[in-house]
C-alpha cells in the first residue's frame, strides 16, 4: 500500500515536471519562429505529448491529494456514516471506470503498437507513444483507488475532493 | 423520459459527491454500453481531448499566474493601484476592482484573482472601516473578472467544446469586462457617497506613487505583452501561455527577486494538480457528451426549443433562469461542459453568434461562482477572510444584480462583445 | 434492420454532409429500411482524425474522413498532396477512376487498418490566399509563414522556403486576419463557407494538392451482412461518389464567383511559375518515395502517367 501511494506520488511529480516542461518548449516556438524565422517541427508535439502524459500520471496523486473537483454541497450536509458511504460509491464508480478505461485503453495501445502505425503529424511519432499513457495512468489510477477503498476501512474520508478552478 | 432520466442519474452521482470527471465518463461509460455501443469511445475520447493543443494554455496560464502569485505580485500590483486612487471616494474599493481587473488580464482563474487580491486588499479595506458585508461582497464579485478579461480557461475550455476561436473570445471579452470594471466602479463609488463609515486614505505622494508603480510595471507590462500579442496575432493562445509563463518567471525570479525555488515548486505542483484535475473533467464530459449525442438528446432539445421557443429574448431569460440555478450548485467547468453542447446548436439555430453565447455563457458561470451555497469565489474570501460563508454570502447580491445588468446590455448590443473581435 | 451510423466532421449542410444525405437516401430505398442509416454531423462523435482508428477498431461502422488521415497507417494516401501532381480534374478523376491502379493500392492499404473504403468524395484542390498580392512562385512564398494542414503539405511549404504553421479550420479566420501567418492554404469551398475575403484578397489557384474525402467501413461489420445487402449499398455508394464528384467543379466555380463578387483578386499560374514550383518541389517526391516504399512507387507512376 505505501509502495502504491509513493508511486502515485512519484507519478504525479513527474507529470508536474512534464507539465512545466512544455512551457520551456513552446517559448523556444515563438523565439525560433519570429526571431529565427525557423519554426521548429517537434515542439507544439512534443508539448502536446507532455500535456497527455502529464495529466495522466498526475491522476492517482491528485486522488490522494483529495484535489479532484467535486461538487460537495449535499455530502458536506450528511453525518459521518452516511459520507463514508457516499465515499464508498463514489470510489466504487471510479474505479469501474478506470477498469474499463485501463482496459480498452490497452487495446488501442496494443494495436498501434503491433500495426506500427504513426501519428501522420510533421514529426510523424510513433502513435502508441502518445496511447500507452491512457492504460498506465488509469492503472496508477485504478491502484490508488483500491488503496483509498482499503484505508476507508479504518480511517474517516468526508468526501473525496475539493471544489477549485 | 430519458432524458430525465439521465439528469436524474447525473445529478444523485454528482451530489452523493462523485468527483465530476468520473461522474461525467462513468454515467456516459455507462449509457454506451446499456446503448450497445463500443466501450472503445471511452478512452478514444479521453486521447482526444487530451491531444488538442488548445488546451495546452490550461497549465502554463495557470503556472503563469501561479508564479506571479508565489511571487507575491498582488501586492504590487494593489499598492500601485491604491497610490493612485487610494484618496477618491471610496477609494479603496476602485482600487481593488482595478487591481481586480488588472490581475485578470494576467490570470485565466477567478479564484486566483480573488484570493490574490483578497489576500490584500481585505484587511487594507477592513482596517479602514469599510462595511465588511461590502468588502466581502466586492472580492468576491471583482475576482469573477478573472475569467472576463483574457486569459480565460473557461473560454478555453468553450472554445475547445464548441470548436470556437478562442482568441475571438479572449478579443470578445474585453468589452464586458471592461463594462463591469466600470459599473463595480462606479456602485464601489455612489456606496461610498451614502455610507461614511469608512476612513479616507491620505493622498499619496508623488514620489510614494513613483516607487509603487515602478514595483507593479513588470506585471503591467506582462499584461499588456498578453492583450495585445493576442490582438495582433502575434501569438495563438497557447504560444501567449507559454511567452506568458516565461516572462512571469523572468519578472518574479530575476527581476523583482520575488520567487523563491520553494515557490517555484508549489506553483509547479498547484498547477499540475489543477490541470488534471479541470482536463479530466474535460474527458468525463466528451466522453458523456458522445453517450448523449447518441442517444440523440442535444438534437432532440434542440428540436424541442426551436418548436415551443419562439424569439431570442424568451430563449436568453429561459436560459438565463436555468444556469442561474444551476449555478447554484454547480462550479464552472462542469455548467460549461454539460450546457454547451446542449445549448449552443438551438441557439445557432435562433441567430446567435457562437462567440457572443460564449461570452454570455461565462457571465452566467461567473454569477455561478458568487451564488450559495457553492460558489468557489465564495469559498475563497471565506478563507482568506476567515468568516463564514452567510457573511460573504450576504454582500454579493449587488454585485449579482450588476453581472445580470451587464448581460442585459449585452444582449441589447451584441458588439459590446463582437467589436473588438471582428470589427476593430 | 441493422443501423449503419456514419460520423461526419462537417455540418449536414456542407456539401459533403448534402453528399452523405444522398447516400442515406440511396441506401434506405435500395434495401427497403433493411439497413438503417444514421448520420452524426457535426462531429458530434468523432472528429476528423479519429476516424480511422473509430472505424477501425469497430467502435462505429462508418465514418467520413480526409484521406490524409490515413497518413500514420498508409504513407501511399499522400499521393493526392504531391505538389502539382493531380493539379486538373481530369489528372484526379483517373487517379480515382474504379481499377485504376492509385485506387486500388490505396484501398488495399487502407483496408490493413480494419476498416475499409466504400467510396470517395471530392473536395477539390487546395489553393493559396494572400494579402496584397499573388503567390505565384516559390520566391513570393520565401520567408513567409504558411497555413498548412499535414505533414506533406509542411514538407512542400518548407522545400518551398517558406514556414508551415498549423492552424485548425476554426483558427483559420484570425489567424489570417490577425497574421498570425502571412498566407493562407485551403480547399476553395473554405473560402467561402468561411468568408475568408474579409480578410484575405488574393487568391492563387494553384491546386498544388488534391482533398480527398473517403466513406470508410468497419470491415468485420462489412463482411457480416448478406451480399445482397452489400450490393445495395455498394451501389448506393456509387450514386453517391458520381454525384459529389460531378458536382464538384461547380461548387468551385460557384466559389470562385463568390469570392470575386466580394472583391478578391484570382490568380492563375502560367506554365512558367508551375515550372519553378515543381523544380523546388523534389524533395518532398523523394520524402514520399522513402515513406511509403515500394506501394508509393507504384501509385507515383501511374499517377504520372
Ligand atoms: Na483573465
Ligand atoms: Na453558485
């Protein structure tokens, strides 16, 4: 379980990173575009892969975080044993979901991957690069939700998220 | 029937406290393979959603204005303003509404521009006597700006659902905001008149002014690059987030020395946690949104208003009342993601201009985040202000009645919002 | 009845949306409501992009999309964006003809994909747009900013010396308006649905690429049904595919009036600039020929011929 939780957290400092990343690579865009008059070819697709990778890994950390938006304005109202249920479903939907997505996420992966088709964009990537982050981050995903299920057991969870923009 | 069905479903999984993303994608998860349809446009659309380069200027305007934040330019800024306007009637109040609407053309969030101004104009304002109920109120109603003024990750986010030029939106948006600027402005004013309760600043010197305004150039100078990269072109919106997040570093970390590495983080790590928080809602919502499009529900509503609505007055009122309610529980995002697609084909069909909708649409999500019982800019004057929520809430109804106002005079005259984008 | 659901990216009224309309119609009567056909405009399911993989992976029986799309699994597709080389109707319409060889070589790669093409629809040719003057040769494109959707289309503007930008369809307008880039590339019917003489004068027909659309059908769901019932559709297909492409040059004609009637300037190449064009267009041949190997090879010829 701590080994799920670091992971996550880990996971989600790297996305962080990622995130941060494209902002360095979409500068150098503009500067090479109208200083250089030379757009360069990988940045908008590299930041883009960034921005999906990013996000994704960050998922399973923002859920331990407890930074997910929710709309919190009935549960907030509930005694305890009733939040603890609400929580109980609401972990329970996330993780089918994540399940599902993990899964057919894998396929669409598996398939480009095997195929070896690509992204047809200027830098022509492999597709799966781009594919393979939707089955990893909702497994991250799927794993930090079994181990909020678990922990709801002994501690008390009054919603899973927080409002925020 | 389905349709109230589904509503019904949506709403007991949102209020039993289901994170909206997963909300949205497992009710729309759900409805694809009751329906028959193939589990694959799950994470088909969340690939989709995540690979438009849009919404790249999510993380880096708000890594900008979380930088700018960390590096404590709300101060700036604030006492810049306050120099300035400090010792007019009222004087305080302007200044936070123009330091409101200055740091919204340097924040794509209200929340960021709520609590970043809140932060200090309340206790300046407080100390000085103002009706708390007011100060509450203005924060909370000023910070809305955030997302009226470009940058603007609700527009964003419209733009990408409605497949909108989001920089139209961003030119589109000047206009009102501007608008409600003034009329914030001019009610912060003729309160003053009529309540004396507060202190008059003392007039600042004009060395005093000198130095403030040095302090707060960079951010004015941020703001401006922004407004008028995007205006001229120079830009896309994403190419302005990422110059915008570079410049914010430049600005706090050698020029003003404001930033430290340990602000750095944070920023990098706020900003990261919110983008995936509001770009998973995004997927949750496109992946309900194909559920529902197969179920032929926004054509059905579509077919359904332009049978029994006729006129675009009786369609905006009918509207209006709806997001306002809706708006009483719902936060920003997730009004923009489930109404657009609903919404905008009928209102297409009865003349309007997708960009005005768009600038209507986040009016209407503005009053959403002053309106109880959630409303996030609510939330945040709560906390920065450590009062209750009925106090806060108490002194926003004005500045409620002024956005409805500002809406009223949009719809009379379109261009306050269509000039600037496409006749300037 | 078995539904046949297509997604479109283009609104019902476009002429590709009128064009699958048709087809609806065709289908319906030839099978007696045998195969009910549901069309999704709009993208209000899938986006352009999407659909090979949508189509493919079976997640909906049909779809409509811009050949190039298929770039990422069938690099041959490009054929249609080689500079000037299917640059008249009469070049495109035996590059499309039943049989030919291009057809056929590109519908055999396609169909790698698991999904397959029922039957194509024009679009036309792709022209430039500018402000203040022609883009008659390579040097008018010189240091230039160029809108450019694809790959290929960045490789020839790049050959061509200018700088390819991405910029989507709804970017389009500001982006032209604002210079965010200095020249325009678009099919002619673009200039029109999106008004672009607000703000763009100059128009040079150079139709340096071809826009192919494609109906693809899942192939699995394709071969489930009766032969009977495929050779309905097959047939309504073909009703489908003559009428759009007989329509076409009108579209574009009718285009062209629009576009002058609100004052742009139309430019025609003389044989002398298309010969600049081609002499800096190699590269982007050769590009082509080392992506998509011997099959490009194939199609590259016969499309010469
Ligand atoms: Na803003
Ligand atoms: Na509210």
């Amino acid at each position: 379980m701590t080994f799920i939780v670091s992971l996550s957290r880990m996971a989600g400092i790297l996305g962080a990173c990622l995130l941060a990343a494209t902002g360095a690579m979409l500068t150098y865009e503009v500067i090479a575009r109208y200083f250089f008059l030379k757009p360069t070819i990988w940045a908008a697709e590299l930041s883009q892969l960034c921005l999906i990778w990013g996000c994704l890994l960050a998922m399973g950390w923002v859920l331990s975080l407890r930074q997910h938006i929710t709309v919190n304005a009935v549960t907030n109202l509930l005694p305890p044993a009733a939040q603890r249920i609400c929580v109980l479903l609401s972990l329970c939907v996330i993780i089918a979901f994540s399940v599902v997505v993990t899964i057919w996420g894998w396929d669409i992966f598996h398939e480009s991957f095997v195929r070896g088709r690509t992204t047809g964009s200027l830098l022509n990537l492999p597709a799966w690069v781009a594919e393979l982050s939707v089955p990893v981050g909702f497994a991250l995903l799927t794993a930090q939700a079994l181990v909020e299920l678990i922990r709801l057991r002994t501690t008390h969870v009054a919603s899973l998220g927080s409002s925020h923009e | 029937m389905t349709i109230l069905a589904i509503l019904a479903i949506l709403f007991a999984l949102l209020l039993i406290g289901v994170p909206v993303a997963f909300a949205l994608g497992g009710l729309g998860l759900g409805m694809l393979v009751f329906g028959g349809f193939s589990p694959l446009m799950a994470p088909q659309s969340i690939l989709s959603t995540l690979d438009g380069f849009i919404l790249l200027a999510v993380p880096l305007f708000l890594l900008m204005s979380n930088v700018l934040l960390k590096g404590g330019v709300g101060r700036d800024l604030f006492g810049a303003v306050q120099a300035w306007v400090g010792h007019w009637p009222g004087g305080l109040a302007v200044a936070t509404i123009l330091s409101c609407g200055l740091f919204a053309a340097i924040s794509g969030s209200s929340v960021a521009t709520a609590a970043t101004i809140g932060t200090v104009a309340i206790p300046e304002m407080v100390s000085r006597g103002y009706d708390r109920r007011f100060v509450y109120g203005l924060l909370a109603a000023g910070g809305t700006l955030g997302i009226l003024i470009p940058p603007s990750i609700p527009m964003i986010v419209f733009g990408f659902v409605a497949e909108e030029s989001v920089i139209a939106l961003f030119l589109a948006g000047i206009g009102p905001g501007l608008l409600l600027v003034g009329m914030f402005v001019v009610y912060s004013m003729i309160y003053a008149r009529v309540s004396d309760s507060y202190t008059p600043m003392p007039k600042a010197s004009w060395s005093e002014r000198g130095e403030a305004s040095l302090r707060a150039l960079p951010s004015l100078a941020l703001a401006l690059l922004i407004v008028v990269g995007l205006y001229s072109g120079t830009f896309t919106p994403t190419e302005a987030s990422a110059v915008g997040f570079a410049a914010a570093l430049v600005i706090t970390g050698l020029v003003l020395r404001s930033l430290t590495w340990r602000g750095f983080w944070e920023a990098v790590r706020d900003s990261a946690v919110t983008t995936a928080a509001i770009l998973l809602i995004i997927a949750g919502a496109k992946v309900f949104g194909k559920a529902i499009a197969l179920y032929r529900i926004p054509q059905d509503i579509s077919a359904f208003i332009a049978a029994n609505i006729d006129g675009s007055l009786t369609f905006i009122l009918l509207v209006s009342a709806v997001l306002l309610i809706m708006g009483l529980v719902f936060e920003t995002l997730s009004m923009i993601l489930i109404m657009t697609p609903v919404l905008l084909p009928a209102a297409m069909a009865l003349g309007f201009d997708p960009i005005w909708f768009g600038i209507f649409m986040v009016i209407m999500v503005e009053c959403a985040l002053i309106t109880p019982p959630v409303g996030l800019n609510l939330y945040v004057i709560q906390a920065v202000a450590r009062v209750s929520l009925s106090q806060v809430a108490r002194g926003v109804w004005p500045f409620l009645l002024l956005m409805l106002l500002c809406v009223a005079v949009l719809f009379a005259w379109p261009d306050l919002a269509l000039y600037i984008p496409f006749k300037w | 009845t078995e539904k046949m659901r297509i997604s479109l990216q283009l609104p019902l009224k476009s002429h590709l949306g009128q064009n699958l309309s048709l087809f609806e119609k065709e289908v319906e009567e030839r099978t007696g409501g045998a195969i009910d056909v549901e069309i999704y405009d709009s993208a209000t399911l899938y986006k352009d992009k999407e659909v090979p993989a949508a189509v493919g992976s079976g997640a909906i029986e049909a779809g409509v999309a811009s050949l190039t799309r298929y770039v990422g699994d069938a690099p041959v597709v490009d054929v249609f964006y080689m500079p000037f080389l299917l640059n008249s109707e009469d070049k495109v319409r035996a590059a499309v003809a039943e049989g030919s060889p291009v057809r056929t070589t590109i519908e055999a790669e396609v169909a790698k994909t698991g999904g397959q093409i029922l039957f194509w629809q024009a679009y036309g040719g792709a022209i430039m747009l500018s402000k203040g003057g022609p883009i008659k040769t390579p040097a008018d494109l010189k240091g230039k900013k160029v809108r450019v959707f694809g790959k290929t289309l960045g490789d020839f503007v790049t050959a061509a010396g200018g700088a390819p930008t991405l910029v989507s369809g709804s970017e389009q307008y500001l982006a032209y308006q604002r210079g965010t880039v200095d020249v325009g590339m678009t099919g002619v019917s673009g200039v029109k649905s999106r008004k672009l003489w607000e703000v763009m004068d100059t128009i040079t027909v150079t139709n340096h690429a071809d826009i192919e659309f494609v109906v693809v059908v899942n192939t699995d769901w394709w071969n489930g049904l009766s032969d009977e019932i495929r050779g309905h559709i097959s047939d309504a297909a073909r009703v489908a595919q003559d009428t759009v492409r007989d329509r076409m040059s009108e579209i574009e004609a009718e285009a062209y009036a629009a576009a002058k009637e609100n004052g742009m300037t139309v430019v025609e190449l003389s044989e002398d600039d298309l010969a600049q064009w081609k002499a800096v267009s190699q590269p982007v041949y050769d590009a082509y020929l080392a992506s998509a190997g011997e099959a490009g090879k194939t199609v590259l010829d016969a499309a010469q011929q």
